[in-house]
C-alpha cells in the first residue's frame, strides 16, 4: 500500500472518534514522521479527498460526505460510549502560551505528562530567568489539571514567594504548615498554614532557592507522607498536595539533593532573546493588543520601536517586554490622547538611542493592532504548517560528482515549484513582518559580497527559511554535504554560512538544511571561477569592509573578505583573525592579503602553517588598489602577474611568498616511516 493510501486509511479511521485530528496525531499513529504525513495530506487535499481547517494547529478530516458515511455506521457505538464516558475535550489551556507549537512544545508536554501521571502527578520544577513566564506557566498548569479533571474545578492554586520570608525561615515554617495558638509571641490564635490551605490543589513555591535547608526538609518530609505537624501542634495532619517549584538559580547549588530527588520533573523556559522572531512579534502584538482594548484606540508600532522591542536584550525578559509596552502606551496616550490612531516610537519608550541592528535598518513595519477580532484572528492563522521531504535531493548531492553542480542546481528549482504548492504563505502581519525583516538581513549580507540577487532569489532563499528553520539534518548527512559544497561551491557555500549566521540570529536552533538550501539558491549569483581568495584586514570600525564592499559591487561578484580591527587591536589579534579565516577560505589556489600594517615577514611566518597555497601581502591597503587587484583577480590574472602589476602601481614593499612550486603537484607523506608514501606515489 502507498504511505498516501496508508495515511487516508489511517485519517478514516480516527474520524471514528475524533473530528480534530492533527498531522501529529496521524504521525503516531503510522509511526512515521510528522512531515511525511502532511505532506501526503496536503496532496489529498489536492485531489479533493480530505479538508483541513484553519486553525492553529492545522487540524484535517476526510470530506463530509464520506464522514457521514463512516460515522453512520459507529454511531450506535458512539452512543454507548458517550453514556459511559462523559465528554471532557476542552480547549487546551496551554494554547495561551506563545511557543506552545514552537520553542515551548518540548516543555508543554512535559508540564502535561507531569500533570496526568497518576494518582497524584508529579511535582514540577521551573527553572528559568526572572521574567520569561515561570508564574504563568504555573497558571496554565493549574487550569490544564482542572480541565483534565484530574482535580476538582474548585482545587486551589496557593502561591507563596519565599523571598519574601527570606530572612525569617521560622516565619516562613510558620506560613507553610500553621500553627498552635501561643507556639510563639504574636501567635493569638490557630492558623492553618498554605499546606491545609492547597489541599486537594497546588501548591507554588516561587523563588524556591530562598527557602532554608531546613525548611526543604520538612516539605520533602511531606513529600514522602503526605503528613505535617503545625508549628507548636503535637498531633498530625494530612492534606493532598501537588507542588510547583520555580527558581532564577542552578537547582544543584541552591536545593539539597535529597529535596531535588523528590521533584521529578524539571523544565527550563530560556530567555527571550531565544525565542523564535515569529514568538516575539506574537508577544508584542498581544501586549500591544491588550493595550489597545484598554484605551480603545488603534496603535501603530513604528520602524524604531520594534527594532527596540524586537532585538533588545530585555534584562526583565517577557515581563520587561510587557513593562515597556504599558509605558510606552501611556506615553503616547499623554501626547496623541486627542489622536485616532496612536503612534509608537522610541521616544515613547524612553530610548532616544535605540540599539542599531542592520537586519532591521531598511524595514519599514506598520503594524496596526485592533481592539476587533482582526488581530486575534491574524494571531491565530499565523503558525502554518510547511513540510516537506528533501532527503531525495541530498542523496542526489553525496551521490554527484563535482562538475554535476548545474544539473543539481536545475533539481533544486524544479524542487522549489513543487515545494510552494505545499506551502500556504500567511497573510498576517506577523507572517509579513518577519518576511520583511529575513529579506532585509539578505540584502545586507549579500550587499557585503556583491551579490545582485533578484526577487525570485529572496523568495526561494525565504521559503528555505521557512520550511526547514526548525527541522533537524542527520550528523552524517550535514558532513557529506559541508564536504561536497566546499569543493563544488566553495564561495557560494562561504556566502550561505554568513547569510545562515545573519539569520540564525532571528530564528534560534535554526536547521542546518537552511545552509546547503542557501548554497544552492546563491549558485547562479556567485563566480565560482574565481582562483585566488582575497582578503582585507585594517584597522577601524568599517575601514576594511567599506573597501571590500565596494570592490565585490563593482565586480558583481565575492572577491574580497574583510576583517574590521578595533583602533586598539594588537598585531597578534590580527594575525588570530586572519588565520580564523584561513580556516573557512572559499577554496582557490592560493591568498592575497591587503593589510594596513604589520611586518610582511613577521605576518608571513606566523600564518604560513594555515595556508594551502601561495600568500602575497601588500602592507598597503586603498580603494583603488583593492578595485585593481580584484579585476586582475576576476580575470584570472597569476600571482606573478598580480605582483608585478602591483608594484607599477604602488611605491610601498610588495613581496611574494612562492609556495611549493608554481607547477601542480601531490605531495604523499605518511608518519610510520614503513615507507607506505613512496609506494602511493609509484
């Protein structure tokens, strides 16, 4: 049976008893995985065989018609069974959370696993800095329990910050398990302490590193029993517990071991800055959002705010964000209040020197946020599911020989037609905006090299992007490739791993297939002819980059490399630099290096164990003789020629370095001295 036909049948049969089904949900039950699945139901939807709908997750069924048709006959069997089991699917609490189908999948299910495990869960331990949503995420925990009913509706959720009983410890005893009138001066009365108080719900200890040692000791002892003695009590308690933890601290210095044994479950939320672009610009929508409903007046987010809000390190993480955008609001609503629409910009959010990141410097992103349902509906179809399978076109790379690159470029594009019939673009404002933002950093990286790449160019670089950022390439796969790329594409594959830095740094974790697709869209755009590598090293904060930028625009092409030093660089810090880049040189025979001091002999003595080839360093470096030389080098002028050239033009020292000889060679060496070498060579 085909794996289409499989997945069909597989979909028939849980429309039995489920009318929301997801491609995850399909995936274990075929134990296959979740991209095949939906890219076989994405081509069924094609044929007209099943209908999704268009919700976050994306969730399919086979038509109505034949739904009828299957559903008719179970329907007496679904009837007893609902008179056995009463209908408890509620919406998924967890859907609140930003990431809960991205970067906090991982986490939710575990948050869910604790929660369900029977009898009583187990206790969960959130690690994390101050502000990425420990409180929150306990919240949501909380609710999901009460919807699985696995406690009752009116279970409480206690919260206790034990930082605020930090310098008490006996206080803190005292609030935790209660206690006896007259146990101690000020205690007039009994008290029952949050023990009693969360019994049959949860208990969360926020800031739980604050708590003394011997206070983990008396909780893990009612850990172990479910039993405690209030403070001055000679008599026992018992109460049923679930326990939430969270801490800004390593739990390995902070918790006793035999308390950390007892917490079975630990989860770690990163940062903000780790978040996925998509789930920050999610978080500053509905921030905004919020706001607007509050003042019931339309906001705009201007280029300069969300290049704050976006890229800033936020020491308060998601809280701080939150923080930022109340100030900012009523900021705006003090100055526009007599406005329609209020406008935000750094000025409202108190940063008259917005830290400056190039992949949003040629951006413009209005962003409305509605008080209607508009931008919760755009919040809501922004997370579309694109998958795809691209182990055939790897195989077919390992598998080719270096002059077959053409051929496999060809495969590529036809690939990429075939992928956007899989691919639903969003139209949100997010979907948009992060688009925006991935094309600007392209431009930028690709400005640098001289690269003129066309709109269709961007798209498929995009589409990349989009489909595979998240998804994992197989070790021995990524090495095959790198190794097949340096050779046949050395410089295309050199631009690909910039462009991946560049926008890596927008997507976390970002998927190594984004590289090798990159390297195969840049292929038509970048001379590969090109023998010698090129390189500039001066100091200043764009003095070597400015030269190489205009030099590589004015060949069309990457020829030069650049290295900005500091003023206040040392000679040996430049020599790290340079040999950093002899490490990832894009292929070629052999260096010229333009550098604007230094001893050329020095220079040469400490590299020459990095290089491949033959080196030439001017101890000068200027506009026009990096355009010369880098013309002679597009039209594969040789190393001699290039010096001689050079020293008509220039009056400074020019000396060639000759490798080890100008003829090609094999050199054979082996270390066991048997004498392996001289037979290879005959």
């Amino acid at each position: 049976m085909e794996a289409k036909d499989r997945v069909y049948q597989a979909l028939c049969r849980m429309a039995k008893s489920d009318c929301q089904i997801t491609a995850a949900a399909l995936a274990e039950e075929l134990n296959l995985s979740r991209q095949v699945v939906s890219h076989y139901l994405n081509r069924l939807l094609e044929e007209g065989c099943v209908e999704k709908t268009l919700t976050r997750p994306v969730c399919w069924n086979i038509r109505k018609q034949q739904r009828e048709n299957v559903q008719g006959s179970v329907s007496e069997e679904r009837k007893e069974i609902e008179e056995v089991l009463p209908e408890v699917r509620r919406e998924d609490v967890f859907d609140a959370m930003i990431g809960a189908d991205g970067s906090q999948k991982n986490v939710i299910e575990r948050c869910k696993a604790a929660v369900s495990y029977p009898p009583d869960g187990l206790p969960i331990l959130i690690t994390g800095e101050s502000g990425v949503g420990k409180s929150f995420l306990a919240r949501l925990i909380h609710q999901y329990a009460i919807s699985r009913a696995v406690i009752r509706e009116s279970a409480p959720l206690v919260v206790l910050n034990c930082a605020d009983y930090a310098n008490n410890p006996e206080l803190l005893s005292a609030a935790l398990l209660g206690y006896k009138k007259g146990s101690f001066t000020g205690a007039d009365t009994d008290k029952e302490g949050l023990l009693q108080e969360a019994d049959g719900g949860y208990l969360f200890l926020d800031e739980v590193h604050r708590l003394s040692y011997e206070n983990q000791e008396k909780l893990f002892v009612f850990m172990d029993t479910g039993r405690y003695r209030p403070l001055g009590d000679k008599n026992w308690k018992a109460a049923k517990v679930r326990f939430i933890f969270a801490t800004t601290e390593v739990p390995e210095k902070v918790l006793l071991e035999t308390f950390r044994r007892r917490i079975t479950v630990q989860i770690s939320i990163g940062s903000i800055a780790e978040r996925p672009l998509m789930e920050r610009l999610q978080l500053i929508y509905r921030f905004y959002q919020k706001e607007a409903v509050k003042i019931n007046k339309d906001i705009l987010i201007e280029k300069d705010a969300m290049q704050y809000l976006c890229f800033s390190k936020l020491p308060g993480n998601i809280g701080k964000l939150e923080n930022l955008v109340q100030v900012s609001c009523a900021e705006a609503y003090f100055r526009q209040q007599e406005k329609e629409l209020l406008k935000i910009s750094s000025r409202e959010l108190q940063n008259e020197s917005p830290d400056k990141d190039d992949s949003l410097e040629e951006i413009v992103c209005p962003m409305k946020v509605l008080c209607s349902q508009e931008c919760e509906s755009a919040y809501e179809a922004c997370v579309t599911e694109h998958t795809v399978n691209v182990s055939t076109l790897w195989e077919e790379v390992v598998k080719a020989s270096w002059d077959e690159i053409d051929m496999l470029y060809l495969r590529y594009k036809h690939q990429m037609k075939t992928w956007e019939k899989y691919v639903t673009v969003s139209s949100s404002v997010f979907e948009n905006t992060a688009k925006k933002m991935f094309e600007s950093s392209c431009r930028l990286v690709l400005k640098r090299y001289g690269i003129r790449v066309t709109d269709q160019c961007l798209k498929e670089l995009y589409l990349s992007y989009k489909m595979f950022s998240q998804m994992e390439l197989d070790a021995e796969m990524e090495w095959k490739l790198s190794v097949y790329f340096e050779q046949a594409l050395s410089r295309a594959h050199y631009i690909a791993k910039r462009l991946f830095e560049k926008v890596a740094s927008l997507e976390q974790g970002c998927g190594k297939h984004v590289l090798f697709l990159f390297t195969l869209a840049l292929h038509e755009y970048v001379a590969e002819c090109v023998e010698l590598a090129g390189l500039i090293a001066a100091h200043g904060d764009t003095t070597a980059s400015s030269i190489a930028k205009v030099v590589n625009q004015a060949c069309e092409t990457f020829v030069f490399e650049a290295i900005d030093m500091p003023m206040d660089s040392s000679f040996d810090a430049t020599i790290e630099k340079v040999k950093s880049y002899l490490e990832d040189i894009p292929g070629g025979r052999g260096l010229i290096l333009l550098v604007d001091t230094g001893s050329l002999s020095r220079m040469y003595t400490l590299i020459k164990n990095s290089l491949s080839g033959d080196l030439m360093i001017i101890n000068n470096v200027s506009t026009a003789i990096a355009l010369d030389i880098g013309i002679k080098m597009l039209g594969h002028s040789s190393f001699t020629e290039i010096t001689q050239s050079t020293k008509k033009l220039c009056s400074f020292d020019v000396q060639f370095f000759e490798g080890l000889s100008q003829g090609k060679n094999i050199v054979i060496s082996c270390m066991s001295g048997v004498g392996i070498a001289e037979k290879i060579r005959k």
